[in-house]
C-alpha cells in the first residue's frame, strides 16, 4: 500500500532526525530514491510540519558540513585495505613449501 506523500514526508523528516540520517541513508531505509527524500523534506515537509521542517533543516545543514570529512575518512579507508591486501599478497613464502601450480 502506497504511503500519501504528506505523511512520507512527516516519517521521512522524524526519521532523519531521530536517527541524524543523510538524505542517501534514508532513501535506502524506506527504499526510495534520494530525489523523493530531498523532494519530501525540503517542499512536502515545510508545508506540512513547519517546526519539524526546521529540525531536519539543522541535521541536513550539519551533515552537508560534515561530507567532505566523511568523503575523505572513507578513502582513507578504501587505500589502506588496498595497502593491507598488497602486504598480504607480496609476502614470500618460505623455501620449506613445495610449489604447487
């Protein structure tokens, strides 16, 4: 059954907030897209919940702040397992084993 956009907004919106959730970790709790969560909480949710508008407005403002941290936290992390499965792959293996091809 298909949620009226109104209210999807209201849940989308107190989701966010309880959870300070991006607008991509939303869209992929509720199966959405991210176009339809940003949709419903910047036009459907100012109309409907003005105070609550105000609340997801702060998270999201804290959140665009924060993705270049993020962004960069996480391609620190991407080099280092690819640095870690180098170091794994590039040890020798010792005189005592026999090479099986």
């Amino acid at each position: 059954m298909k949620i009226p956009p109104a209210q999807r907004a209201v849940t989308l919106g107190r989701y966010i907030i309880d959870n300070k959730a991006t607008v991509r970790a939303a869209a992929k709790q509720f199966g959405i897209s991210k176009s339809t969560v940003h949709k419903d909480v910047s036009d459907r949710l100012k109309k409907e919940d003005p105070c609550l508008f105000e609340q997801v407005k702060d998270v999201l403002e804290v959140n665009k702040q924060e993705r270049h941290i993020r962004g960069g936290l996480a391609t620190r992390e991407k080099y280092r397992e690819l640095a870690k499965h180098r170091r794994v792959s590039l040890q020798p293996v010792s005189q005592d084993s026999e090479y099986v091809p």
